[in-house]
C-alpha cells in the first residue's frame, strides 16, 4: 500500500494561503490522492482528489508533481474555520470499493 | 441529498451488553464502510461491503459484527467488548471502484464508551 507521510502541525494567519505537502513516494500509477478534512469529532469531509494533473475545485487546489511523490493542498485565503486535521490519502486501487488508509496527518491552525 | 445519518450518536456499554451501531444513506451508493477511530488517531478501516456483501474485514475481532441488509443501510453489532474498544465509529458510503475515483462521504460517528 502507498503510505502517506504530513508534516504533524503547521499554522497559517487568517486571509493567507494555507500550503499542505504531502508525500508518498511510493503511489503505483493507477492510484489517486484524496484529501479529506476533519473538524474535532466530527467525520472527515472530502476536498479534492487528482490523479496525474492539477486539480481546483471550490474549497482548494491540488498540487501533484510530475512524478506524483508528492503533492500540495493549497487553501487560498484561509479562514479561522479551516482549523482542523486534514487527511492525505492514496487510494488503494480495488474493484470492491474506494479502500481509504489514512496517515496520521496535519493539524492546520488558523490563526486570527 | 449527500448525508450519511449514524444513529446514535453517543453510546455507552457494558463488557457484557449487546449492542448495534446503525448507518444509512440514500445517495445509491454501492459501497459501504466501517471505521473506527481512537482519540488524537486517524481513522482506520475495519470493513468494507460492496454491493451488499463482506469484501473486505480488516482482520477485526469477531466481536465486532457489520451486516448489510439493503444497499441504503450499514449495521455494526457489537458484543463481549473491551474497554479499549471505546472509540469514535464512523460510517462511509461511495460508489464501487469500477464506477470510477469516487470519494467517500462519511458521517457524523457513533461515540462508543465500553465500562
């Protein structure tokens, strides 16, 4: 299975870019990275996934190089409620189901 | 409608109660999973069911029991447990792999307290 590696804490001022790397130097080719957030004790909550390319959508941008050993979640103006976990994932590729291996990840404070 | 509902929320047991944790959802997803989750700690798969039936078991003790008995419902039935199975159980659907990189959608948890 891909591993994923996160920085355990980082901290960004409120209104700034919040930049997440993530490495996993060990994803195969057909595997996807997903990010996915969680807010204390609730579920985690999807943000973005990409395979190959650059992917935006409205809640961040997703970063991958070229050889997809790592990658970047970018959350561009950061507010006081994007504190939270947030959760690099490589998806292990299965004909049964999306199979979900969480790192231990970032904890992201916002800072006002 | 893109909700997963866990029922209940907070759950308290003893070592010798029988108990079930339930999920649904109605987005027609296919696959369906369990997770648990300790404090300060990612969560961790525990099952997977695709199409109604067992795919995956994360080699989970037998004392926990997921059964899925329609394609909108997930249970999780829980027996003899420890203490140290007290956890926050999360619930998650999506659709099956061969329909393509779908994400899963998780809902709220069950606090679980073994005493």
């Amino acid at each position: 299975d891909a591993k994923t590696t996160q920085p355990p804490s980082m901290d960004c001022a409120e209104g700034r870019a919040a930049n997440l790397p993530c490495n996993h130097s060990t994803i195969s080719g057909n595997e996807y990275v997903y990010w996915y957030r969680q807010i204390h004790s609730q579920g985690p909550q999807y943000i973005i996934h990409g395979l190959k390319n650059n992917e935006t959508n409205e809640m961040a941008s997703l970063i991958i190089t070229e050889d997809r050993k790592s990658s970047t979640l970018i959350l561009p103006h950061a507010t006081l409620r994007d504190t939270a976990v947030y959760y690099c994932i490589v998806r292990v590729a299965s004909n049964t189901g999306n199979q979900f291996y969480f790192g231990t990840g970032t904890s992201l404070t916002v800072i006002p | 409608d893109t909700e997963v509902t866990q029922t209940p929320k907070h759950l308290v047991m003893g070592m010798t109660n029988k108990k079930s944790l339930k999920c649904e959802q109605h987005m027609g997803h296919r696959a369906m999973y369990w997770y648990k989750q300790k404090a300060k700690k990612p969560p961790e798969l525990m099952f997977v069911y695709s199409y109604e039936k067992l795919s995956i078991n994360e080699s989970v003790p037998s004392r926990f029991s997921p059964e899925c008995p329609n394609s909108s419902l997930l249970n999780l039935h829980l027996h003899a447990l420890q203490p140290e199975d007290s956890a926050l159980y999360l619930c998650a659907s999506s659709q099956p792999w061969t329909s393509g990189p779908y994400e899963q959608y998780f809902g709220p948890g069950t606090r679980l307290t073994v005493t």
